[in-house]
C-alpha cells in the first residue's frame, strides 16, 4: 500500500486511533480490516519531510515510512521517490500494489513501478477536489494526474461521479468500491436529546461551504425558529475564512453556533440530530457516511459524489449547491419534524451496511485476486522481458 500515513501512529496503541490526535481514515480503516483477515500480508509504503520510523500496527500490518527532502515532492513531480518505490517493491515482489490519494502523489508512484497496481481516487483535481487551476502548482498536478490516469489500468472510484470522470478521461478500468466506515459508527446509540440540531465535519474553508450553512441559520432564525449548530474541524488555507464564519455566527439572534475546533467526528455525533455537508466538491464524503452509519441523517448540497451517497428524502435531504433559501427549508425541515429526522436515519443506517469496514475489506480483497489471476494469464501469453528494460 503506498499511501500517506501518521509516523507517530506507530508510537501508540491502535486504541489511540480515536484519540484528539489520530483520527481514522479510509485507508486507516482499510488497513485495520486487513490486520485480521488470514490471507493477506499488508505492507504500508509512506513518505515524511519530519522523520523516518518503521514499525507493526494492530500485530500484522508492517509500516516503513520514508524521510524525503522538501524537494522530492510536488515540485519536482515526485521523482526522486520513484527509486525508492521501485527498490522496496523489487525486495518485497509483492503481488499488488494499492496506491491511495488524490492523484499528484502516491497513485502516480503507484504507476510507475513494475508489479501489478491499482489506485484509488479519494479526489480528482479539478472536479470534486475543487483546486485551483492557477498557478504553478496547481498545474503541475494536474498534468501530474492526466499522466497518472494515461498510464492506469485499473482504478477504485469510491462513488458513481468518480466512476463516471474515470470513464470519460481515461481507459482503465473503474471499479466502483466505496469508501470503509468504521465499525464503531453502527453502535452508536440515538439521542432523544441532542446538543447539537446539526454537527458540521469538515475543514473550515470557503469550499467546504460552512459560511453558508451559518447563512441558512441566520435565514431560518428571521423566521423565529433557533438551530443549534456545532462546527468539528480545522481551518484550511488562509484569508480568516473562520473568523468571518464566527463574525456571522455571533450575529445570530436566537440560532447559536459552537466551535469545536478539531476531534473524532464520533464523540460530537453522540450529541447531534443530524449532519449539515454545504459542500462544493466531495468524491464521497466520509462525514456524510458516518453519520449515516451513526443513523443520522444528512442534509447536503447535491454535488459530485454525495448522491452517492445521501439519497434524496430516504436517507436525507440534498439541494441545490449554493441555494441557501433551499438549504434552510431542508434544515427546518428536520428540526420541526422529529419524525422524518428519525425515519430518515433509520434508513441512513440501513444503506450504511454497504460501507460497513468488514464488507469492503472481503470485496477489496477480491478484487485484488482478480487483478493478479488477469495479470498472469496476460504474463503468460507475453514475452517474457524485464519490467524496468520496458521503462515500467
């Protein structure tokens, strides 16, 4: 598996993966489902600019995490770690190779290494990422991704939207595989009395659309009706996108907002009726997920791969990107109607069963069987040549 992962992890108990300062991640949740599966042996390739650690998590999972100079990265188009991908894969030969992340990064190490590979699209650059197509660095990984797509065989769109761009900007094949939820999610209990009207999960940035669900606040509370909202996240990028956010929130009249700064998405959700995703761009969304998992519902923006995910009026509420009228009516929706908010979860937490950890695991697995049998029926009508005299 090549893909980015928290040296410091290594130094702690998996039990600390839920703690303020690891949070889990789809590929974290992968990678613990494969720790108990028999016949899989998993090895975690990753790159650091702070130090170098290798070590075992959950007993099985082996990790060897890399410390790279600062210009090994994007600005020098990664490659100068591209010997050092193929150097482990050489002495390890393993049968497959996963590359994880959006595209400017391990997925185009992934390609460019001789084993069979497959990568994951967790963003698309320009489509549900929502980069910036200015400047030098925005471009370069752009192209960086064009190439990475040209040279893929097979890829892992973890919604319909992601399979759909793959499909038009690319001859691999797409496997549609969603994203694993945690098992923790589906125990969480109701709550008859919530904190929170809506929990909103994600970093603090104009793409992100918090300001707007705050704006649907303030629009819902000149109707007389208060909302309370809590805020789990960080800001991203400058330009005092938060403090503008609080400058708006503590204008509210009878609606209050609650910052509570970065933390596990599952302690808050225990205290909220549902999940507020104002988002522009999500290839999936993990938080959207989750708390269905947690059978919260969610009101969201119907864009990119959310529909995949929250399904209109069975599981939640989707509208127009940038409607903020729209957005208000879906939230006093469910906040004057309690019996919707509850039918609508449990419906959420129904559909979560096809995200459940255990479940994407086994089909991930399988898919992998299936790349390695098609690889050597392929390898045995070829000639046999070495990979690295093909320029692989």
């Amino acid at each position: 598996m090549l893909c980015d992962f928290p040296s410091e992890l290594l130094a702690h108990s998996p039990d600390e993966l839920w703690s303020e300062r690891f949070l889990p991640t789809p590929v974290l949740n992968l990678l613990e489902g494969f720790s108990s599966m028999p016949d899989i042996e998993p090895w975690v390739l990753s790159f650091s600019r702070e130090r170098a650690v290798s070590g075992c998590l959950w007993g099985r999972v082996r990790v060897r995490v890399v410390r790279v100079p600062k210009g090994t990265g994007l600005s020098t188009g990664y490659f100068l770690r591209i010997p050092i991908v193929r150097a482990v894969v050489r002495r390890l030969e393993p049968d497959i190779v996963h590359g994880q992340g959006v595209e400017a990064g391990y997925a185009w190490l992934a390609v460019n290494q001789p084993r069979p590979a497959i990568i994951t699209l967790h963003g698309v650059l320009g489509f549900t990422a929502q980069l910036r197509t200015g400047g030098v660095y925005p471009r370069l990984a752009r192209a960086i991704q064009w190439v990475t797509m040209k040279r893929a065989t097979d890829v892992i769109a973890i919604s319909e939207a992601v399979a759909r761009w793959i499909r038009g900007h690319s001859k691999a094949r797409a496997h549609l595989l969603p994203n694993p939820v945690h098992p923790s999610f589906y125990s969480l209990p109701p709550t008859s009395e919530p904190e929170f009207d809506f929990l909103y999960v994600g970093r603090i940035c104009p793409e992100k659309g918090l300001m707007d669900a705050i704006e649907a606040l303030r629009e819902l509370d000149r109707r007389g009706l208060p909302v309370k909202l809590g805020v789990v996240g960080r800001e991203s990028g400058h330009g005092g996108y938060l403090r503008r956010c609080a400058q708006v929130a503590s204008a509210l009249q009878r609606s209050s907002v609650t910052f509570l700064g970065p933390q596990p998405t599952l302690l808050p959700l225990r205290r909220a009726r549902a999940l507020i995703l104002p988002s522009y761009g999500e290839s999936f969304s993990m938080a959207a997920a989750e708390a269905s998992a947690a059978g919260r519902p969610v009101v969201a923006y119907k864009t990119g791969g959310v529909p995949s995910v929250v399904i209109h009026e069975r599981t939640g509420l989707l509208v127009e990107p940038g409607d903020i009228r729209a957005l208000a009516d879906a939230m006093g929706t469910l906040v004057l109607n309690s019996a919707l908010a509850h039918s609508l979860g449990r419906e959420a937490r129904k559909r979560a069963a096809a995200w459940h950890r255990d479940r994407v695991c086994q089909l991930t697995i399988e898919l992998y069987r299936e790349l390695i049998f098609r690889r050597s029926r392929e390898s045995q009508r070829a000639p046999v040549t070495d990979a690295y005299s093909r320029g692989l």
